[in-house]
C-alpha cells in the first residue's frame, strides 16, 4: 500500500546519527552534511518506487554534490521479514549501482523513528545549519518511472536551498512503499 510524506515541517532540526555505511565505515550526520547542506534519504533495496528512479536518485545525487550538498541513503526495514534489504544486499546494491553516497544501515530503526521517516523513498533536505527545507518528493514518477523530461522536484528545491538556505513553500509529497516496522 502507498504511503506519503508529511508536509515540509521548515526549519525541524534533523536529529544526529551515527550508522554503519556499506563501505565499512561508520558515519554520522556531521560527516554528511555539506557546506550547503545535505540530502537524507530513506530507501531500500526491494521498493517498487525506488528501483523505479533509483537511477534519477543517483544522478541527482551526483549533480547536489556537485553544489556543496551533502547526500546519504539509510535503510531502515525489518531485515527480518525483508530479507532482501539486508546489510549484506545493501553492500551488493551500492557497488553495483556505483552509489556516489553512502548507504547506511538503521538495523535498530532509530533513526528512522527519530525522522519521521514514513516511506521509501522519502527525502528530507536540510540547511547547512541542519533545518529541515524539503520533505517533497523526486519527481512526478510513482511505481514507474515517469518520462525522461519531468520536473526535477527534488533537484530543484535543494539547488534553492545550496543557494539561498531556503527550500520552497509549496512541495508535493513523496510517495512510496511504507518502512516495514519490526513487530514490538
């Protein structure tokens, strides 16, 4: 069942972190965030949405980067019951998809928690001070990629945020595949 994001709650600090990356490091939310700030996503390797644009999400990644912001990807599902979202398949993804940011694992789903994190994908883009400026989505793309040529949501709102600290006023939801909680 599809899941959306909350509205863009401006200027929420994002909490800090530190979670093992697939390239064997431990990182925190200080190590990723750029002098213009950062992109956090949440994903996984088994969505339908984000196999969908996974493609999008690394060029996009790629071109914020290049802007001064910072990206990484965590993966917070119940390995478990998703087994295919492992930290041993996650290190698989990464270096097949050549991720150009770090992939990390959120095994106890705390930081998730701690987001707000409510679907894969879902996006929070922070200042370089560590306010929240987007929790939008990608693009106009669902369970399938959409053409070739659609607005670069995503792109756009964080290329305003590395340029004037801001995001938009108006975003458009992400949408995807619930975080799969573990049972309590």
């Amino acid at each position: 069942m599809a899941v959306s994001t909350p509205v863009c709650d401006f200027g929420w600090q994002a909490p800090p972190f530190t979670l093992p990356s697939t390239d064997d490091r431990s990182l925190s939310l200080a190590d990723i965030v750029g002098i213009r700030g950062a992109l956090i996503m949440f994903i996984c390797n088994h969505c339908p949405y984000v196999l969908a644009v996974l493609d999008r999400i690394i060029r996009d990644a790629r071109d914020l980067q290049a802007l001064g912001i910072g990206v990484a990807a965590i993966s917070s599902n119940d390995v478990a019951a998703y087994p295919q979202d492992s930290f041993d398949n996650m290190k698989r993804m990464a270096k097949t998809r050549s991720f150009p940011f770090p992939y990390l694992y959120d095994a106890d789903q705390s930081v998730a928690r701690a987001y707000g994190a409510a679907c894969t994908p879902d996006f929070f883009g922070i200042d370089a001070a560590g306010g929240l400026q987007y929790r939008g989505r990608l693009d106009a793309s669902r369970k399938e990629a959409g053409p070739a040529d659609l607005r670069r949501d995503l792109f756009e709102a964080m290329q305003r945020v590395a340029e004037t600290g801001q995001g938009p006023r108006d975003q458009i939801p992400s949408m995807g595949c619930s975080i799969k909680w573990k049972a309590a």
